[in-house]
C-alpha cells in the first residue's frame, strides 16, 4: 500500500508545477491520504494520470497507467496472489529478458526479495533504469491494437534537480534489479488501478461457497462477504440474490446486463439474509412487507455505500443490493459519451443564472450521473449548491446534500420549499415526480434559481407535455426551460479485443431493414471478440447515448400552444437534434458499441 503521506503529496504537486497554491487552498484540511487525493480528483484539479506521474517521479520512476495497459491474465497469475496483494504489485510481463512489475510503493525492499526467491535466481548488483517497454508490433490489417504494455500508457518522469522540486533526493536514482539475465523493471501504478486488477485472481463463486460450507463455521457472513467482493470487482452495479425451491441463485448487473454469478443450497439462505438484515439495519423478523436499507461496507481502506431492498416472494425473501459506485466523482463530460456540441450547449445552459435543465429516461439509464457530471464541473466556493434526493447515492464536497425521508415527512416538495430559504444559487432535485414537486421546481426557476432535475419520460420531446399534463402552466414552462436531455446507456466494445470489419449488407438488413439510411457501403463496423478482460462478454463498460432539445424562441412558442411530444420533435429536428437511435449510429460507426447493443437499448423510432 502507498506510503506517501498527504503533506508529502502536497510538496510533490506544488513542486512540479501540477496544482497551483490556490487549488491546494480550496481544499479542506484532512490527514487521510484516499480522502484528499477523493478531493483532488472530483474537484478536477488535477488528472488521474497527472496525479499517477506525480507520485511516480517523487520515486523516480515511471509511471505506467493501467487503465491503458492492461497485462494479459496469464501474465499476471505467474505472480502468486497472496504476495501481489501484500505488496500491491502486479506482474505486467515477463520474458527472456526482463521481468515487469509495477506497484503502488516502490520502497519495498523485501518485494525485490520476494520477486528473486520466486523466479529461483542469484542477486545481483542493481543496473541502470533501461529504456520503458517498447511499442507493441502493429497490428494486422483491420484489428485495433490492444493496449497491452503499449507506450500509451507509460508517462515517463520528468527530469528534475533538487534545486527545481524542494523534495529530498532519494540515494537510489531508479529501481531495477537483475536476476541472472534477467532485468526486474519497476513502474508505479495508483493503489485503485492495481486492485482492480486483483479480479484475476477470483476463483468463482460456487468453488468459494463450497469451501465455506465445508468447514461448517461462520458460513453467513462469510458467504456475504464472498459476495460482495466479487461484485465489487466485476464493478457490478446490482446484485441480485434469488430463492427458488431448493437452492439460490446469485446474478450480477454488469454493463446492464445480468450474469449469474452463483448459487448456494437453499438451506444456508436464512442466515444468510438475516445478515443482510442486520447489516442494513432492517427488521428480520418481518419476513412480509418490503423492507428497504443501507450498508456500509468497507474494502481495504474504501468505504462502498450500497442501498439494500428486501422483496416477499414465493420463495422466499429476493434481495437487490445497489452498489453506488465512487467513479461518479471524477466523471467529466468526456466520459459521459457526450459529443464537443451536446457538451457545450450543456455547460451554456449550466452557466444560466436562473432555469430548468431536464434529464429523462428510465431507471438506470445514468441520469444522476450526468447531473453529477455537471455539479463537478460548475462546483466553486461562490456558489450555494443543494441537492435533495431519494436517496443521496453518492457524497459531493463541498456541496450541500438533503435525502428524502417520508417518515419525518421530508419529502421532494417540502424540502424544496425549505432549500428556497437557505440562500442557493444552484437546486438539484433528485426526481419530479408529481404535480406539486413540478410546481415548486418551476416557480423556483422563474426567481432567480438555477434548477437541474431527473425526469421519467421516453424520450425528450414527450417531457413537455408530461408536464403540461401533470398541471403546470404552459407559460411556466416556457419561461423556466434551458434544456431537456434524454439518454440511454450502451455497452462499450472491449477495447482489449476489438476488431474491425467490413460491413455486412446481408447481416445488417436482417437486423436494421432500413440500415441504407443510416450507413454508406464504405463504412467500417467494429466488435469484440471476446478476451479474458470483457469475460467473453465482448463488451467493457458504458457509455451514454444522448437527445438534446434546446429552448429556442420557437419551441417556447409552440409550448404555449400545449403542443404533444410529435409537434415538439418536428420542431426541435429542424433544429439539428438528433434522436437517441441516430446518437448511437455516430458512436457505432466511430467504433464505440454495436449495432446489435444499440437496437438492444434505443430502437429506430417509426
């Protein structure tokens, strides 16, 4: 685990020049080192990589980022698991030449020892730091390359004196060691990239269960626990826990998609669930009612926050725990799959004095975290941000955070009218969802409020008039709207395994019949193959497919005159607004997702 301590850490950024004295002011005073760099990342200051070059020159080594280079499975198994994770190393690659390893804190002496005993070799005197890996062999015709150990990913340090940085001169100018002829090269990596990389060494779930009920001793908690880490590091977004007659079945949501991850006898169930209960704080004796928690569930030295719901069925009790995901924080409008245009009408709208931004879609389609997205972004001292939500699935610094609790009454509505009376600049309401919430938000958008909301719609142009519908006047509405925003999320082609080829009429007519209107004969679809990195899935994360209508005179217009969601499309398309089927056109030409993923999500309108 890194060693570096947080006053360290501030030398290093102010010394080399990548974070000014007044960003390093903004932030608030802690010891803890996850929480400022927590600090340092969503407030934007600095970059992840820039961060990860950092730390890595304060070693005097490279630095080489795993969310661009990611070693082969096979690769990282020939490092035992119990010595990669006491070390947080990762065995990168190994040939007959050198033997690659990066690690979170390089100043480990016992790990250089570790790596000889393992590989069976003689010490010898330490070398020069030879040149980082070399660029990987270009790829056959129509393949995208695979970023393993490409140069893309290594950020080599840069060259400074002890006069230039302030920080004291480490006695070892690089960190290579040989073994017989065999060079060890060392890299750093950031401690978050390297655990994400620890689910190679997962053995699935049912062979862990089995060894648990074996031993016949703290089976609940330990089979909960079996559970929660793995969907952790599958970075599930759900988990599902389902009784049947005689056995249960464990399924996670990965990439929106469910994959069944285990099943345990059915006779391990109850004790199982009552943990569950009891980490969330619910009653285990109420076995008929819908029942809804939290947890709090800590992992090395990160807290997950995860929302519990207990359903009655047939069978017994379901289960779904959400896991509310940290990367939320640091997410920007790059990673939202957002093109420069929807970007810059988004950031126009933010930086209204006064307004409504709208964000529709079904449940888990990513709206929270597009308004997320944006509070990051607009987030500064000179502003009173609050939001009010059900629940607060994810902390914000430095921003002012309300949860919905319908047992003291708070609900959307009441706690709007109290936020009106707390001085904001900003109001994030976590969903309109009836009348007096709509008109609370409106009206407060009309004095002087800049409002940012959730929406259940189908698309953007049918939000207009579901507000109308809902009672709230047409001048109202009109006058208060900036901007409605619908979306969808879509599976990424894994980019370990993504291939390119030519496109197939005959395929494409059977599955898109009017595919002419949307692809020319010369252009190139991509997909994955399917690799040890994406499980075979052929698909690695997610990424948003967008509606934009901005408020133009003419649709504030139209909206007086009650218009229905047809007229309000007619209108905003000769405007330039792209439906969401045509936003994932671009983004499957330009080799993002599939077709067959975007027909899965966003079918052509008719």
């Amino acid at each position: 685990m890194i060693k570096i301590t947080v006053d360290q850490l501030k030398q290093i950024l102010s010394s080399g020049s990548y974070i000014s004295a007044e960003d390093l002011s903004k932030i608030r005073l802690t010891s803890n080192f996850y929480t400022f760099t927590e600090q340092l990342l969503s407030n934007q200051f600095i970059s992840k990589s820039l961060l990860g070059q950092a730390i890595a020159e304060y070693y005097k080594i490279d630095y080489l980022d795993l969310s661009a280079v990611l070693p082969e499975h096979d690769q990282i198994l020939k490092l035992p698991e119990e010595l990669a994770k006491k070390y947080y190393a990762i065995l990168v690659k190994e040939d007959d030449n050198t033997i690659t390893i990066t690690t979170d804190n390089p100043e480990q002496p016992k790990l250089v020892d570790e790596i000889r005993k393992l590989f069976n070799n003689k010490k010898t005197s330490p070398s020069p730091l030879s040149p980082p890996l070399p660029p990987s062999p270009p790829p056959p015709p129509h393949v995208t390359p695979p970023s393993h150990l490409s140069v893309d990913g290594i950020v080599r340090r840069k060259k400074h004196n002890r006069e230039e940085t302030g920080i004291e001169e480490k006695e070892k100018s690089s960190i290579v060691e040989r073994i017989g002829n065999k060079k060890i090269i060392f890299y750093f990596s950031l401690t978050e990239d390297i655990e994400n990389l620890f689910v190679n060494y997962l053995k699935p779930l049912e062979t862990r269960f089995a060894k648990i009920i074996e031993s016949q001793k703290h089976v609940a908690p330990e089979i909960f626990d079996e559970i929660l880490v793995d969907a952790v590091a599958y970075k599930a977004s759900d988990i599902h826990i389902e009784p049947h007659a005689s056995e249960v079945i464990v399924r996670f949501r990965i990439d929106g998609v469910l994959h069944e991850a285990g099943r345990i006898p059915k006779e391990y169930y109850e004790n199982i669930l009552n943990r569950i209960k009891i980490q969330a704080k619910l009653r285990i004796d109420e076995h008929l009612s819908p029942q809804d928690g939290a947890i709090q569930y800590k992992i090395n030295d990160h807290t997950v926050a995860m929302r519990v719901s207990e359903v009655p069925t047939l069978d017994g009790e379901k289960t779904v725990i959400r896991i509310l995901s940290e990367y939320v924080k640091t997410f920007s409008m790059e990673d939202l799959g957002l093109s420069l245009t929807e970007q810059q009408a988004l950031i126009e709208s933010s930086h209204k004095p006064f307004g409504m931004i709208l964000v529709t879609g079904p449940t888990g389609s990513g709206k929270t975290t597009t308004l997320y997205a944006l509070l990051n972004l607009i987030n500064n001292p000179e502003l009173n941000i609050t939001t009010i939500e059900d629940p607060v699935e994810y902390k914000m610094l430095n921003i002012n955070q309300i949860q919905v609790d319908h047992k003291t009454n708070l609900t959307f509505a009441s706690g709007l009218r109290s936020i009106l009376r707390q001085d904001p600049d900003i109001i994030l309401v976590g969903e309109i969802r009836d009348q007096e919430t709509a008109e609370i938000a409106v009206n407060a958008a009309l004095t002087g409020h800049l409002m940012f909301s959730t929406f259940h719609a189908n698309d953007a142009a049918t939000a207009i008039p579901r507000l109308l519908d809902m009672g709230v006047e047409p001048f109202l509405v009109a006058s208060t709207m900036e901007l409605i925003i619908s979306q969808r999320l879509v599976r990424r082609i894994c980019s370990f395994c993504k291939i390119s080829k030519n496109l197939n009429k005959t395929k494409f007519k059977k599955i898109l019949p009017n595919f002419e209107k949307y692809f020319s004969k010369d252009d190139t679809v991509y997909e994955g193959k399917g690799c040890s990195h994406c499980r075979n899935t052929k698909y690695l994360g997610r990424v948003g497919i967008f509606e934009f209508i901005k408020m133009t005179k003419e649709m504030k217009d139209l909206i007086l005159k009650n218009p229905s969601s047809v007229q309000v499309w007619e209108l905003a398309s000769l405007h330039g607004s792209k439906t969401l089927f045509e936003d994932g056109i671009e983004k499957v030409k330009n080799g993002v997702t599939t077709i067959e993923e975007l027909l899965r999500v966003a079918p052509p309108v008719a």
